[in-house]
C-alpha cells in the first residue's frame, strides 16, 4: 500500500504536536500499561489499522505482554486470560469506539464504573479517544505497515 501523506510531516506539524502531547498524558495518567496496550490492539483491530496493531503488538510484547493474551484478544469475553479490570477496559474501548451504534449506554458504564476511580476511568477515555484518532490518522494516510520497532526495554 502506497503512503498517501508520510506520517513524518503530519507529526512534527503543530497538530501532530498537539496529537502527540495529549498521548504523553494519557501514558502518564496512572494506568497500567499493559491495560493501555490492550486497548490500544483492541481498538486498533475494531478500525482495522494495521499499522496500530502492529505497533501496539510490538510495545505490548516489549512490556512483556503474552503472546496469549494478544492471539485471544479479540476474543477476550470467551478466554479466561483477562482480568475483570482488563474486561472493563476493553468493554468500555469497545463501546466508545462504536458509539455510532451503542451511544455508550448506562449498564455498559454501571458495569465499567467499580473498575475504576474517576480519575482513572477519565484517563481510560481519553486513552480509547487518542488511540481512535491515531487509527484515524494511520489509515487515512496509508502509513505503511511493518516497520516499527519499539524504542523501549521490557518493563
């Protein structure tokens, strides 16, 4: 697949700057990483970005992720591998990543909500909304695929 803006000068614009600001913040907001990286593969698989899920696969494994956990991922209600607080998150991902069609109903956030304080379930939104706009980006443009490798240790 041909690129059809290179990713390099949408990042260093000041949007691409303000883009990346805000997902500093949400990396720094407390939450797991480990439950980051799994909502960011999970949102990434439900906009089929490539490009995401080969990242956040790579960073999920850099962090020490199981190989498990990712292959079953898109099927986390029918595996036993997630935590109750990891099914929270990614239910909550999924309804605000489809909210054209859930409109984020009250039982979905009653059964989100002892999961998490305030401040965290904020964080976990504002994770879920970056990773979306990031799918956004990376598939419009046609970043390419295959690339990335993650610039950390294992956590």
């Amino acid at each position: 697949m041909q690129a059809r803006i290179d990713a390099t000068s949408y990042l260093q614009s000041r949007l691409g700057q303000a883009m990346l600001a805000l997902q500093a913040e949400v990396e720094a907001s407390g939450l797991e990483r480990s439950l980051l990286e799994l909502v960011k593969i999970r949102v990434s698989q439900i906009n089929g970005c490539a490009y995401c899920i080969d990242m956040h696969t790579k960073d999920a494994r850099a962090y020490g992720e199981s190989e498990q956990r990712i292959y079953a991922l898109n099927a986390w209600r029918e595996t036993p591998f997630f935590s109750d607080r990891e099914r929270a998150a990614l239910e909550w991902a999924e309804t605000l990543t489809l909210i054209g069609e859930t409109h984020a109903p009250d039982e979905v956030f009653e059964r989100v909500r002892p999961h998490f304080s305030d401040d965290e379930l904020v964080a976990l939104t504002f994770s879920v909304v970056t990773i979306n706009g990031w799918n956004r980006l990376a598939v419009a443009f046609r970043v390419p695929v295959g690339t990335y490798q993650p610039q950390h240790a294992a956590a």
